[in-house]
C-alpha cells in the first residue's frame, strides 16, 4: 500500500465511523479522489464519505468574495496600470507582463508579505554591485534623467499593486493571493466550519498564509497532519524531502511510519535516441504489461507529449485517462484560429482568398474532420484565387470561415460560432475537450475586449489571442479513474502505482521551469520567495516520493538532442546511482558505464569507459583554460562538468549578470577594433571609435533581448545595464588612447595547440583570447575582466601544490596557445578589468611584468604534469579539500557537500 491508502487505512482503524463528522483537507483534488477510494476499501462497506476538500478550495469557501479568471484579472491591471502611470502601452502590448505581476503580487500575498516594503525596496534594487542593500548609486543618481529612467515603472509597483486590489474588491472579484491574506489577517472574524477534527494530509509544502491558516485551526480544533515521508526521501544526495521533514517537524507527524513496509521498486533505465522512441517505448511497456489499467501511470514532463502518445497509444487498451493541463498553445486550435485570423486579415487588404491559405485550414485536424464528416468537396486544385462570394456559395456549410468581416473586432464572435460547430464532429474526446475549453476562452477574451471594440486590429486580435493561449491550459480532470493513468508531474503528488513509467529524464526536460517575475533574484531570496531551486526541489520531492511508492519503475531518455531540448541525463538518474537512494536497478541499452562511482567514496576512479570518455575529450573535444582551472579547483567537479557533462542549474536573475555583461563588451570592442586590426591606431581613429560607442552598444544590446520592443529597452533595468556597458568600453577605450604606438594584432581569436605527455598523445588544447596588441616592439596578451582579476605573483608548481585556481592558469594558457606568434619575443599577459583600482592588470613573476619564452617552458612543463595526473588510473578524481568553494558549486548534491 502507498501514502494515501496507508493513511487511510489508519484514520479508520482510529476513528471508524467517526470519520464522516471529520474534515479531510489535500493539497490537489487528484490525492482527495483517491483518498475517498482508499477510505470506502478500508471501511469495507458503504460509508457516508467524510468532508474532503483541498485546502485551497476550503479557505476560498470563507472568502465573501470571487476569484477572477486570469483574463479578467490582467484586463483590470492594465486599467489600473493606466490609472497610476505605470504604462502607456496599449492591452495588446502590457498583456505578457501582466501575468509576471499578477504572479508576483500572487506570491507577496501568499507569503504574507508587507507590499509597502517590498515595493519600495523593489523600486531601488539594482544589479550594479555586489552590496546586499540599497545600493550607493541610487542615492548617486538624485533627480537626473538617469534615475527618472530607471524608476519609470518600479517605483509605481507599490502604486498598482493597491489600486489593482481595490478594483477588483470593488467588483466583488480577488486574486487567490490576496484572499488568502485577507482571511489570515481576520482570523477572529471568520467562522469557520464547525468541525472539531481536522485531518491535513499529503502538503509538500506550503505558504506562509497556508501556515497562519493552519496554526489558526489548531487553536480550535484537534487537527493530525499526515505527511509522506519515506527513508528515500531522506537520502543523503537528494534535496527532495527537505521541506516536507521541515513542516513534519513543525506540525508533527501523525501517520505511523513503522506500520508502513518500505520497499524498493524494480527499477529499468531505459536509453533511447530520441523522445519519439521513447513514446513508442513507452507504447510496448503498456502492451506487455500484466498490471492492472488503473494501477499503471505515465508521468508525461510535458503537455506537448500528449497528443504524441495518444497516437501511439496500443490499439489492446481501451482506456487512458489524462489527468494534466493542456496549454492552447500547443494544441490543434492554436494553428486554426492563427490560419483562419490571417485569412481575414488578407481578405480586409485584399479582398480575395490565394489558394496556400486556404489549402492551410483546409487540410487542418478540426477542419478535415469536418469535411470528411459532411463528405464535403474541395474546389478544383486548378483554381488558385478566390472570392468570398463562389465560396460561400459552393462552400456554404464553411461560409463563416469565407464570409468577409465587417470590422476586425467581429473576429472573435466568428470565431466561436466556427469552433461551436467543430466540436462534436471531432472523433476523440480529447480533442473535443480543447475545443470545447478554446472556445470558453474565446468567450471571455470577447467579453473582456467589447468595452474597446473601436480600437481592435488583426494585428491586435493576433497577439492578444496569442498571449491568452500561453497562459490557458486544458484541464482535464480525470475522472473516472479508470484507465492508464496520465499524469504530469504536479499530479502525481501521493498517488501510489504498480507501473511507473516516466520519460523525459534528460535535463532541461526534467527538472524544468524558470521564474518570470519583476522581483530581482536578491529581493526574492532575501524575502524568501520562491526560487528555481524551490522550484526543482519540489518536483523533485513529488517525482522521488512517486517512485519510492511504485513496484516496478521505467525511466527513459534520450542519449541526443531531442524534441523537448534535452541536454544531457537528468540529474535524478545521476542520483539513483549515486545519491545513496539505495535502490537497485538495471539499465538498457546503455552505453556508458557508471560503475565505481560511489556517493560514500566522494571520488571517481578511472574505469575503461571512462578512460576511454576522458581521452576522447582530451584530443577531440579539447583541453580549455577553464577546464583547467576546474580541474585544479575541484577535479571531482572537473570530472562531472566535462567528462560525464552534467549541466549546472540556470540561475535566475534580473537582467545580465557578469559573464553576460562581459560578453557584450567584448564584442563591443571587438567590433570596435575590427577595422584597426594590424594597423597604428592614431589619435584620429580613437575619435572616430568613440562616437562609435553607443551605437554598437544598442546593436548588440538589442541581440540579447530579441523578443522586447526597441522601446522598452530605453528604460528601467535595460537602461540601467546599456550605461554600465557604455562606461565600461569608454574606460576601456580611454586607457588605450593614452598608449603610444598601439597595434592590435588579433581579437576575439580562437587558438589551437596541442601536447603530447608520455601518457597520452596530442592533447588538444583549446582558447579563445580576448585579443593580442602590441606596443612597438613588445606583446601584451589582453584578457577582459568585467569582475576582479586574481592573477598572483606564485611559481605555478607553487600555485599547483596548492590547487589554487588563479587566474595565472588562463593568461598563461593563452600565451602558450600564441607560442608560435609569440616566437622568441618577450611579452605581458594580463587583465583590462573593471573592479581594481589600476584598470590594466599584469601579472607579476618575481615583480616583473615582462616574461619570456623560459616561462612558456615552464608551463608546458606543468601542464605536462597535471595531464599526465588526469589520465592515470591510479589518480582519483577527487573532491576538494577548501570546502569553502562548495558553497556556491552547482554539483555538491552528487558530493554530499550541500549539508557541510
């Protein structure tokens, strides 16, 4: 038995008939269905089934007021938007950022935060410097035009925030959110539910509002908390169960976990090349298999998979049920309403119909369906232009899609009555829900939009339905549950099967999620926000807690690039095998072998596979300066980055961070630069660079920010970062026009060399140098810098008994790379920084700038050593041993160095 029919079992043998005066709350209505299941097979009788509700439901129940549907809600913040000066655009154009701030003010209020600060930090916040308050350039800027660009919309957060709320409550409407915080701060006032036991069962986590609630209950009630809790949970490589034994040990836990038989799962891994092979794996998983229809489940990572699989769904099974929304922008009825859209919009400029945008709606799922049922001709394929009038004539029964429309604004009525008349010809019950669901929505945005009918365009109506799809998501309920089980990952949270099979287990793909919000990264964490990393540790709670409950377990992935972007094995296979889970498994048609990596042993020791993985980077893929300094930094870490290439986490930020911005000045000045490549760069072409600046900066600028408006990038963060850009390559260009007799002979130049040990033969080494100037006879091997430079003044055998990462191993790593440039002549390595006091930063050997052709030796002398130490057998790779460098390292869960 699983979780909930576990928990059942107990509260019945505890309370017996009892239970239907008792109130059962859930966090997902998935694991309240199933608890009412497991209840009534407890009791083994007919029972009055108990009050079950999700929590959510239950709190929104003491709330006098309506949740608005997301449409409504993002029209009415674009009216308070427009009321408090926040923005001039128009709906169309504001219509993706209100869903980031609706979020937002969503999470303020479940966190039961105060928006008064939070607003006001939020208009001051920055990502200048390092500082963890109100940063000093703030206070810099006073009232210049800078700082009025900068606070253009921030600073009217708190502003909207207040007046969005109040409109809506003045309609008798809210956002959960603020529902929430309103009933936690008159707790006194309300009445809840008469019932004097309280039952919370299945929470991985839960709000601040959600805690007040709870807390508030308890004062009045007898409430027990069940929470699922497993030994794997609690595996030292996982950060799955961490919150749940959080709020286990805030709450306590009334389910008895010793009467509950722990056991592993027979557990396959499954390698495939690509997610379509998995899916038709996945297929002949269902047909084998002896289980039960109801007690096997596919955990789908993304919604986009589901038509996929419902076409490769065995012909031997009759039933599936789909338990995970479907967002409109991936489904059928997102290409037909764009197709038809465009048509009208050609017939307003045109006044006829070309034949490809016919053939387009023509040959779509909805629309053949609907031919084929009428048994209804296409016009001659001869014929390639039409009038609205020949086909509404020989075309009746699809006039309203030929018929010319009387303005743009009569779209969206046509629309529905076209979709109304394809639903019940659809086959599939599944594709008749998202007709069905498309045309509610539809509904609503037409609602919505008639106040301002005047103004609607083809270009408008475009994007706005656009937008509207991304955020609509088909729900598809699950009931009766009977069938195989399809779930996403939310929903498998508490249920328990026979067969789980999830695919998919690839990064980018699972985990998966990123964070859009107007709250930069520190503001969140300092407030205590969700994080990515919440994020992933909470799907990984649900993913880990689903697979310890099942019997027989199948992952698959895919071993290349495939239609869902993975990049590389997902982490959670790394931590089956290493995260001390303990669970056994066997692999298929796997080819790389993980033996000997033990999660206790903290090191790598080199077997065949790996040896042969490791030479194969070495001369093919190439040895970099900064696997280098990784390799000297952590070589454990260096192993799991480029060898077993496991992908860091994205971190979520506001704006570019440092490498980012660094990236943008090089190519800045790169481009620059470029003409004056190999020449004298005179005091006139140094005129000429300057009044070149804010151009390229805008140029490359734009590149990094493809989807916002040219507009947009005029104010707020984006403003921000283009004048740091700007002062940079200006102080950059100022050093330089200072230098006499300047030429630059390469930029942005990738370089090859090669090595060879008494190990291994023609190591592959890899760079590319920021540029190579020289200032008359002498060379300067330039790296730019937009941080700190770390180059010391240490022999690198010093430097390499210390395992000190320095930045001496990249400068003189270029060097190397340009020996044959360089030939004999003697030459500077170092940095053009932005952080040290002295702009230009060279490194130092024994007080001296200038090195020599003896100092290459002497490095090749000691990369010698170090390659020759990767390749040998006897050489694990190890952790570090200044764990202060873990604290911040993308790979400590897979080292058992997150807790240290």
């Amino acid at each position: 038995m699983g979780f909930i029919e576990n928990t059942a079992l107990q509260i019945w043998k505890q309370y017996n008939e009892q239970v239907s005066e008792h109130l059962f709350l859930f966090p997902s209505r998935r694991s309240m269905l199933y608890f009412k299941r497991a209840i009534t097979e407890a009791a083994g009788q007919n029972i009055w089934v108990p009050e079950c509700l999700t929590l959510e439901q239950w709190i929104l129940d003491q709330s006098d007021v309506i949740l608005a549907d997301p449409i409504t809600a993002a029209y009415e913040l674009y009216l308070s938007a427009r009321q408090v000066g926040f923005t001039a655009d128009s709906f169309e154009l504001f219509y993706p950022l209100a869903q980031v701030i609706i979020n937002d003010f969503e999470q303020i209020d479940l966190e039961l935060i105060d928006p008064d600060q939070i607003w006001e930090h939020a208009s001051a916040w920055q990502y200048i410097s390092t500082q963890e308050q109100h940063t000093s350039i703030w206070q810099e800027m006073k009232d210049t035009a800078l700082k009025e660009k900068w606070i253009v919309n921030w600073n009217k957060l708190h502003s909207l925030y207040t007046r969005f709320m109040s409109t809506l409550r003045h309609q008798n409407l809210t956002t959960k959110g603020h529902a929430y915080r309103e009933i936690v701060q008159n707790l006194a006032n309300h009445h809840f539910n008469d019932f004097t036991h309280i039952h919370v069962i299945g929470f991985s986590s839960l709000t601040k509002a959600e805690v007040g609630i709870l807390e508030f209950l308890r004062s009045g009630a007898q409430v027990e908390f069940y929470w699922n809790i497993s030994p794997l949970l609690t595996a030292p490589g996982l950060d799955a169960g961490k919150k749940v034994v959080t709020w286990a040990e805030h709450f306590g836990q009334n389910l008895d976990l010793t009467m509950i038989d722990f056991q592993s799962p027979d557990t396959q891994i499954i390698n495939t090349s690509g997610m379509v092979p998995q899916i038709k794996t996945i297929s002949q998983i269902l047909e084998a298999s002896k289980d039960k229809a109801e007690k096997t489940a596919v955990l789908l990572p993304h919604p986009v998979l589901i038509d996929l699989f419902l076409k490769s769904f065995p012909d031997s099974l009759d039933k599936v049920n789909i338990s995970l929304g479907y967002p409109l922008i991936y489904s059928p009825a997102r290409t037909l309403v764009e197709w038809i859209l465009t048509l009208w919009e050609k017939m307003e400029e045109e006044r006829i119909m070309h034949r490809t945008d016919l053939d387009l709606i023509w040959s779509h799922l909805y629309i053949s369906n609907y031919i084929r049922t009428l048994n209804l001709s296409l016009p001659d394929t001869r014929q390639l232009y039409f009038t609205s009038d020949d086909l509404m004539a020989s075309h009746k029964e699809l006039a309203e899609i030929y018929a010319p429309l009387g303005t743009p604004a009569e779209a969206l009525d046509r629309l529905i009555h076209i979709i109304d008349r394809l639903i019940n010809v659809q086959p599939d019950v599944f594709h008749r829900e998202v007709l069905r669901y498309m045309k509610g929505r539809l509904i609503r945005l037409n609602d919505v939009l008639s106040p301002i009918a005047a103004d609607v365009s083809f270009i408008f109506l475009k994007r706005i339905v656009y937008e509207m799809m991304q955020g609509a998501s088909v729900p598809f309920r699950g009931e009766p549950m009977e069938g195989i089980q399809v779930l996403g990952v939310q929903e498998v949270q508490n249920l328990t099967f026979d067969t789980l099979i999830i695919p998919g287990m690839n990064e980018e793909i699972l985990p998966s999620g990123k964070l859009k919000s107007m709250i930069p990264y520190s503001l969140r964490k300092l407030y205590g926000l969700e994080s990515v990393s919440d994020l992933h540790a909470t799907q990984s709670y649900y993913i880990w807690s689903a697979i310890a409950q099942a019997k027989k377990v199948d992952l698959l992935y895919s071993q290349n690039d495939d239609l869902l972007g993975a990049k590389g094995i997902s982490r959670y296979i790394y931590q089956l095998k290493h995260g001390g889970v303990n669970i056994p498994y066997h692999e298929k048609f796997l080819d790389l072998d993980l033996s000997g990596f033990e999660a206790g042993s903290k090191e790598i020791l080199l077997t065949h596979d790996y040896e042969t993985r490791l030479h194969d980077y070495l001369q093919n893929k190439g040895l970099s300066p900064t696997a280098l300094m990784s390799y000297i930094s952590c070589s454990f870490q260096f192993f799991l980055r480029y060898i077993l290439r496991i992908r860091e986490d994205d971190t979520p930020r506001a704006g570019l961070d440092f490498s980012d911005m660094g990236s943008v000045i090089h190519d800045i000045m790169n481009e620059l630069y470029k003409p004056y490549q190999n020449k004298n760069i005179t005091v006139s072409d140094f005129k000429k660079i300057e009044e070149q600046i804010e151009t390229l900066t805008e140029d490359q600028y734009q590149e990094l920010y493809p989807q916002d408006r040219p507009d947009s990038l005029k104010i707020g963060i984006h403003w921000i970062e283009k004048e740091i850009i700007i002062r940079a390559v200006r102080k950059f260009i100022a050093y330089d026009r200072k230098l006499k007799g300047l030429t630059i002979e390469k930029l942005e130049a990738t370089l090859e060399n090669s090595v060879s040990t008494e190990k291994i033969k023609n190591v592959r080494l890899t760079g590319k140098i920021d540029r190579l100037d020289r200032i008359n006879n002498r060379y300067r091997i330039i790296d730019y810098k937009t941080g700190q430079s770390k180059l010391v003044d240490k022999p690198l055998a010093k430097l390499l008994e210390e395992r000190n990462p320095s930045h001496n191993w990249q400068v003189l790593f270029y060097a190397f790379l340009l020996r044959e440039d360089l030939k004999s002549a003697s030459f500077e390595v170092g940095h053009y920084t932005l952080k040290d006091r002295k702009m230009y930063v060279p490194l130092m050997s024994k007080r001296q700038a200038i090195h020599h052709e003896t100092d290459l030796d002497t490095f090749e002398e000691v990369l010698i050593q170090i390659i020759d130490e990767m390749v040998d057998p006897q050489v694990p790779f190890t952790q570090t041993e200044n764990t202060s460098r873990c604290t911040y390292c993308a790979f400590n869960i897979f080292c058992e160095r997150q807790g240290e």
